[in-house]
C-alpha cells in the first residue's frame, strides 16, 4: 500500500514564476493538507482540501491557491514566486478529521 | 492562535541515554501528535494522543491535557533517533477541519 507521494521531490525557480506542486494521498484518504516548512522552523499549515473544496486555510497570501480533483489528488499551486517561498512543501492525507500522514516533501528554491 | 512551544530546542545525547522532550500549549486542545523528522526531511508519526500515556519500544508520550502540556520519552537511545522531533495538535474548530499547529521542535543529535 503505497503511502503519501508528492512530486516532485525538488524545484528551482525565479522570482516571479508560477509553480505547482503535486500531492497523492494515501489509498482510503478523502483529506489533503498542505504545509510550509521554511528551515529551522516547523511547518506552517496553508489549507485543507476534502470534497474538492478548501475547508480551512491557514495565514497565506492569495498568491497560493490549491484544487483537489475526483481521485483526491491535490495540486498547490503558487503565483508570482517571492525569494520567501524557498521551502520543504507537505503534504498530509488522512480520511476527514482524522489522523494526518505525510509525504515526503518538495523542496523548493526560488532564486 | 494557539501557541506551542517546545524544549528543550537542542539535544545532545550518547548512545543508549534516556531523554524527555516537552510540548507545552497555550489553550485546550482536541488532539496532539509527536513527530520524528529524519534529515530527507519525511515527518514520520510517532503518537497521537491528546491525553493519556501510550508506549511503542522505545519510546512513550504523556499528555496532561488540564495542565497544557505533553512529555515524550526515548529510552537507550540510538543514532538513528537523531532528527528534529515536533509536536502539533488540533483545535476543535466550528465548520469542520483540523489543521495542526506545529511546535518549533527539538533537533536530536544521539553519538556513539
């Protein structure tokens, strides 16, 4: 049973690009979370997805906006790259309200 | 928001010495869970529990939930506990969710 998968594992970008990540949940998970986590501190959480709507969205510009598709897959998305976004991106599935379990991670650099 | 704080923020240990990390929170809370981070960065689950004492190996958690705090334990301590352990835990919210909100984490280094 494969667990939470995200692709891709890394990203470099310039200021002011566009990226998406992508996120896989756990086989039996309906809920998708995304977190933050710059270095030396602990994630941040942006939003939570279940049924195809944001349900909870953290302290987060605009600029990151996310979707979940039919499968419960999930993109993040995120406009105009500030130097600020270079950081591990988690994902975290898990059935609705319950226990979160996390993906590997992408790390993202923006120059 | 609900503050979470954790200590200590560094940790050194030898091989096979016991630790205690703690987790305090500012306000009540519907669920707590410790994480390990390994240095490819996975956060790996460790405990959920928002109150009570539960045991794995070597490790076990503690949380007092009247009192606003959690204990994790690791006994014999072995190199591959090296890492950053965090706790997060839940707010019960009106509309649904639950978003955890992490602790700043202790960076665990175990030598031989």
């Amino acid at each position: 049973d494969a667990g939470v998968t995200q692709s891709p594992t890394h990203l470099i970008k310039t200021r002011g690009q566009q990226v998406t990540l992508r996120c896989s949940p756990k086989s039996g998970h309906d809920t998708v979370s995304w977190y933050q986590q710059a270095l030396g501190q602990g994630p941040q959480f942006i939003f939570q997805y279940y049924e195809e709507e944001e349900r909870q969205r953290g302290n987060f510009p605009d600029r990151f906006s996310g979707h979940q598709f039919p499968n419960y897959s999930s993109e993040l998305n995120v406009n105009a790259l500030l130097l600020g976004d270079s950081a591990l991106y988690l994902c975290a599935s898990s059935p609705w309200e319950e226990t979160q379990y996390f993906g590997p991670g992408t790390r993202l650099l923006v120059l | 928001g609900i503050q979470v704080e954790q200590s200590p923020p560094d940790l050194i240990l030898q091989e096979g010495a016991n630790s205690t990390l703690r987790c305090n929170f500012s306000d009540s809370v519907n669920n707590l869970q410790w994480f390990h981070q390994n240095p490819w960065g996975q956060l790996i689950n460790l405990f959920y529990i928002p109150s009570g004492t539960k045991q794995n190996g070597r490790l076990s958690a503690t949380t007092v939930a009247t009192e606003r705090y959690s204990l994790l334990y690791i006994s014999s301590s072995q190199t591959t506990d090296s890492g950053v352990y965090f706790c997060a835990v839940e707010v019960l919210r009106t509309g649904g969710g639950n978003k955890l909100t992490f602790g700043t984490g202790t960076q665990l280094k175990v030598e031989l």
